[in-house]
C-alpha cells in the first residue's frame, strides 16, 4: 500500500470495510455514529499524504494481476458529472453543467477493464477534475485550441494509461472501447502508432461528419458504409435507459476496411482501420431504431469478427451500470466533506467498493457455483442463510455463491421470480446493507463464529 504510515493503512482499512459493509450509509452512519470514528475519517480525508490516486494504487495493482489470467481484456471509458450542487459549502467545485443551470461538482472519467463477457477486473484509470467557472461558454476558442489543451484529451488520456497496462502485460491483448464523444482523430492517431499496444473500438459520431477514401476519390463514411453488401444479422440486448425498454434487437450487420480521412484543421495522414455498420431490422413502433457504426483498429473481415466487435462495444453498457452504483448504491453525491480535495479522497474508497459491488454481480453470474466463502465471511453466510431459511442453525460448509447472491438481492428487494433473470446491482447493494445488520445481530447470538478482518 502507498501510504507510508501505518496509522493510516489501518484506518483506510476501517474505512474502506464499513464502506462496504454499507455502501448506501451516510459517513458517520457507517461509522456506527461513533464521534471519534467520524472526526478521524474527516481528519483522514484532509491528510495530504491521502489522494485519490495514492489510494487507488493497490487497486491498480490488483487490476493489473486480474487482466493477466484472460487472453483479451476490453477497457471502456466514459465521463460522469459529481453534483454536489446540495454542499455549497464545499471549495473546490467548478460547474457541470450549462452555466444557466448553476449546478457545481467534479468531472470524472473513469476506465474500467471488463472481460468479454462483462465481468468488471477493476480500474485502469481515473481522472477527476473541477471545472474553470471563466471559461464556460467559449466553445467557439476551444475549437481552436489543440487538444492538449482541451477536456477531450482525457480520452487520449485513457488510452495512453491502457498502453501502460499492455506493457506489462504482453500475452493479454487490450481493447480501449469508448463511445461516440470519443471520436477524434487525434485518439485514431495514438492508437495506431504503436502495433504492440492497445487496440481501439468506438463509436463513430455521425456529426462529425468523417471521410473515408474509395476508388473514386472521397465519400461520407456514413454514406459509404450503410451501402456495403449485408454479411448477416447479429441479436443485442438492448438494456433499458430513460424511458426505453429493454429489449433483444435484431441487428443487420455491414462491415468494410476503411482509410479514414484526417479532418481539416489537422496536417495529418489517412488512418486504416475496420468499420462495421449495425441497424435495427425492425424497430419497435414507440421508439428509434438502434444505429451503431463502429470504427476499430482490431482486422474484422467475416461475420463472426465483426459479431464479436458487436458484443464487445455493447459490453461498455457496464460502465454506465457502475456509474449508476457509484451514484445511487455508494451515494457519492451525498457526501459531505469540506473541499473537493478532501471529496476525491473519500471517492476513491467509493470507487473500490462500486467496483467491487458490480464485480459481485457479475461473479455470481459468471461463476455461480463458486462457495460464496469466496465473496463473505464465515458469519456474513451463516446470518445470511440462518435469516433467509428461519432457522438458528447455520449451514456447515459455504452454500454455492449464486444462490447467496440471490438471497442477498432478495434482501434488497429482488422478487426471484422465474420470468426475472438474474439480481442486478440496485438490488444487491440494497441488500449488503441489511445484510450488515443482520450479521451484527448474528455475531451477538453466536460469538465462537469468527468475524471478518
């Protein structure tokens, strides 16, 4: 662990175990209302030997030790605003959102490593700003700015920090992944200097209005993609957000090699990379059809490459699935610290615990029939099954991890029924929270259990 004194390790330890515990609690109702618990966590919190990115550097570690053990590892990143709009107190703050709006909190962009099939290996990178108050609402000078001096270059940022993880770990191909707010050709520049590092997949903007070679001079690249030959179709499930439902969309698929064109404000050369075109066959009446085009530095020449390129991009979805954690299950936006110095501090144990939480999720998904001992110590299992089953005798070996995730998220509300797929993480983090109680119960009633660290 970074932090050099002891007296801190130990109480990052605290800290970060009555995070988890539970992660929907207020600062001092975590801490059990204890006043000197509470004075010591603001206290810690305002050391300057505790950042954030001090004390996310073991979760880096562990990061990186997890992306070894698959052969290829996805990395998505995204941005989310903080609003800490409710704690005008706090110094520190910049604006969010439009200056009409006033609202006041931190930018974050965050990088999370996913497996292919979803499963979150942890943070690869984060970055987390305050915006300068003078200069909104001069779009027009940042356009003639260089991107180094621009918020995008957080998204060169990203991938330039998923370079340093390939590096150390050769025998895993990484695959940066971001959405259409990514499309810039200075990130197309970067990703392809080097052949040995990270490849790239997003989302093309349509508004950026790209231009791509063909034998007949320059077209529109959304001109030139939808009119490649159809390859075949690709079911998606769409999930759910905003007013749209989830739903299982069928996708045709079009693919081509591509020389991208640079942009005019740019002395540059053409890029080659691989696009594939995805539209909805039959789009439900109440909404729009889904539309991707993806633009990718991974070679995708037949049906099943670009159906995995499909699959990886839709697994970014997880990313916003823990931003919603972060806010909603740790409740970050609630709370409350003097400065934003102090509030990065105290996110990075947020981060962790939402991380983990997604994780869990997902694991128990992925690997039901692991024995949950892998996830909850011995009295969190016990409480969990003596209380479910209404029974005061405990089980003797650990119960497989699916079913006790299950009856965790039935804690939170999850109803199980056969029509209802598996837990999600809002139910999950409900339910850790009861569980907590129901394990401090447990520990009065049998005291020769041992108890977690």
């Amino acid at each position: 662990m970074a932090l050099p004194d002891g007296r801190l390790r130990t109480r990052l330890i605290r800290l970060a175990e009555a995070f988890f515990a539970q992660p929907t609690a207020t600062l001092s109702s975590a801490l059990q209302g204890d006043a000197g618990q509470t004075k010591a966590a603001y206290r810690f919190f305002k050391n300057p030997q505790v950042t954030l990115q001090t004390l996310l550097q073991p979760h880096y570690q562990n990061t990186l030790a997890r992306i070894t053990a698959h052969p290829w590892v996805l990395v998505a990143q995204d941005t989310t605003s903080l609003n800490y709009a409710a704690h005008p107190a706090t110094s520190g703050l910049g604006p969010i959102n439009t200056r009409a709006d006033g609202a006041l909190g931190l930018k974050l962009h965050d990088s999370l490593a996913l497996t292919p099939e979803g499963v979150p290996l942890g943070l690869v990178d984060i970055q987390l700003w305050a915006r300068d108050a003078e200069a909104m609402g001069q779009a027009r000078q940042r356009k003639q700015r260089p991107i180094e001096e621009k918020e995008s270059l957080r998204w060169l940022t990203s991938f330039r920090r998923t370079a340093e993880f390939q590096r150390l770990c050769p025998q895993t191909r990484l695959v940066n992944i971001a959405d259409r707010e990514s499309d810039l050709y200075e990130l197309f520049q970067e990703a392809t200097r080097d052949p040995q590092g990270p490849h790239l997949l997003i989302r093309a903007n349509r508004t950026t209005q790209r231009q791509v070679e063909i034998d007949e001079g320059i077209a529109p690249l959304w001109d030139y993609l939808p009119a490649q030959p159809l390859i075949g179709r690709q079911l998606i499930q769409i999930p759910s957000r905003g007013g749209r439902k989830a739903r299982l969309a069928e996708l045709a698929l079009r693919l081509a090699p591509i020389r991208l064109q640079p942009p005019k404000r740019l002395q540059a050369e053409p890029i080659d990379l691989w696009a594939i075109h995805a539209i909805e066959s039959c789009p439900p009446e109440e909404g729009d059809a889904v539309e991707w085009l993806l633009l990718t530095t991974v070679p995708t020449q037949t049906l099943e490459e670009a159906s995995e390129r499909l699959g990886w991009y839709a697994a970014r979805w997880n990313i916003e699935v823990y931003h919603r954690t972060l806010k909603s299950g740790c409740r970050i936006e609630d709370r409350r610290l003097g400065d934003a110095d102090s509030l990065a501090s105290c996110l990075a144990i947020d981060l962790v615990v939402a991380w983990r939480i997604l994780y869990l999720t997902k694991l128990g998904r992925e690997a039901p029939d692991l024995p949950c001992s892998v996830c909850f110590e011995v009295d969190e299992w016990k409480a969990l099954y003596c209380y479910t089953d209404k029974t005061p005798v405990p089980p003797e070996s650990p119960p497989p991890l699916g079913d006790a995730m299950r009856r965790v998220a039935k804690l939170g509300g999850f109803l199980g029924r056969k029509g209802d797929g598996h837990p999600g993480a809002t139910t999950l983090w409900r339910g850790l929270d009861k569980l907590y109680y129901l394990t401090e119960g447990f520990r009065i009633f049998h005291p020769s259990v041992p108890g977690g660290p």
